[in-house]
C-alpha cells in the first residue's frame, strides 16, 4: 500500500505532450498568432504566415502563397515544433527565405545555421 501512495505522487501531472500543448498556448498569445484549425495564422513584419507542425506558408495578399516543410526533430511533440517556428518568425520573419532555400536544416533565431552536430 505504501509503495503505491509513492508511487502515485513520483508519477508526472502532466505529460510530454501536455506540456508541449501548454507551451504553443503561452507562445501563441505572446507572438499574437491565432490559431486556425491545426494550425497557427501569424502576422509578422508585413507577411502572413500559416504554421502548422509540417508546413510553414507564406500567404500574400494577392491570395499566392509559397510553403516548405519544417525541420525538426522526429522526437519533438508537434506542439513543440509549432511554438518555435512561431517564435522564430515573429523575431526575424526574413527567416523564412532561409527556411526556404536550405530545406532539411535548422537555424538559430538570429538566422545563422546550426552545425550539422546539432541535429539528427
């Protein structure tokens, strides 16, 4: 019996993936995006950009858009991948232009390329 009370108060309140879902609410509201079915609609410098854990698009005014797909990490909760992706665009959406032309690699906020050591 008692093994089970220690038992019960060592188990996590809350789960990876919970965490990760309450992490993309906090991020959301700070980068004032909007979510829009699985996705997050964000406004940053003068581009639209339609996040979702996948796909990162550019929506112009004129109803064109242009995506790519999101390099992340196969072990990090979809949540996750969505919050830093709107992180990183609200402080630098010319990120997306890097994004873009060097698919498959990841970049730092600031826009300078991890090394390959850094990513799997």
């Amino acid at each position: 019996m008692r093994s089970d009370l220690l038992a019960m108060r060592m188990e996590p309140k809350f789960t990876a993936a919970k965490r990760a879902e309450e992490y993309l609410k906090r991020v959301a509201a700070l980068t004032g995006a909007v979510q829009i079915r699985d996705g997050y609609w964000l406004r940053a410098g003068r581009r639209n950009f339609l996040v979702d854990y996948k796909f990162i698009r550019v929506i112009s005014h004129r109803g064109e858009s242009t995506c790519f797909s999101v390099a992340a990490d196969s072990d990090m909760q979809h949540a996750e991948v969505v919050a830093s992706a709107l992180l990183q665009l609200r402080n630098n959406p010319g990120l997306f232009e890097k994004w873009r032309e060097l698919q498959g690699y990841t970049f730092k906020a600031d826009g300078q390329m991890f090394g390959r050591t850094h990513w799997l």
